[in-house]
C-alpha cells in the first residue's frame, strides 16, 4: 500500500532527487528512508490529501532539496543527519495538509 502512494504522487521520481528541469537522478536511499518513513505513519486520509496535492506536494519538495540543510542532511549517515532530514521532510508535508 505504501509503494502505490509513493508510486500516485511521486510517479517515475520517487525516491530520487531532480532538479527544475525536471532532470532526475537514481535513486536516493536518504530519500527512501525519510519518504518511507514518514508516509508509513501516516493515515490513509492524510495520504490521500497528499496524492489530491502531489502537484504542491512535488513543488514543495523541489525547492526543499535546493535548501543547503536538507542537501547536507541527505549526504550523511550519522544519526542527527537523520534524524534532521526526516524532520525536515515532515515539515515538507505539514506545510501542504
């Protein structure tokens, strides 16, 4: 269930970075994991308002990975970086629910 929401928003992008020309990369395991992480504690309801957004929602998350936090917080392991990417994914969709 979780891959079709993935899958409905982010389509042939999930998971991987892409710049303004819509240029995509492979796929981010930091990205994975934030993505994952948070849709898997999500309702059903809040995803489907996601998937009704995707257009606002891909928007969003485009200038979000121009923000040089969120780009330092995807290149590291360590569990702070983790900890803050998740976050500031989650901030990502707060902003469009």
């Amino acid at each position: 269930m979780l891959w079709t929401y993935c899958k409905n928003i982010f389509g042939k992008y999930a998971f991987r970075k892409y710049n303004e020309n819509r240029r995509r990369g492979p796929i981010n395991k930091a990205l994975f994991e934030s993505w994952s992480y948070i849709f898997s504690r999500m309702p059903d309801d809040e995803l489907e308002i996601l998937t009704e957004r995707k257009q606002q929602l891909l928007e969003r998350f485009q200038e979000e990975q121009q923000n040089v936090d969120y780009i330092n917080a995807l290149k590291s392991g360590d569990q702070y970086s983790v900890m803050r990417r998740i976050e500031m994914t989650r901030n990502v969709v707060r902003e469009i629910l």
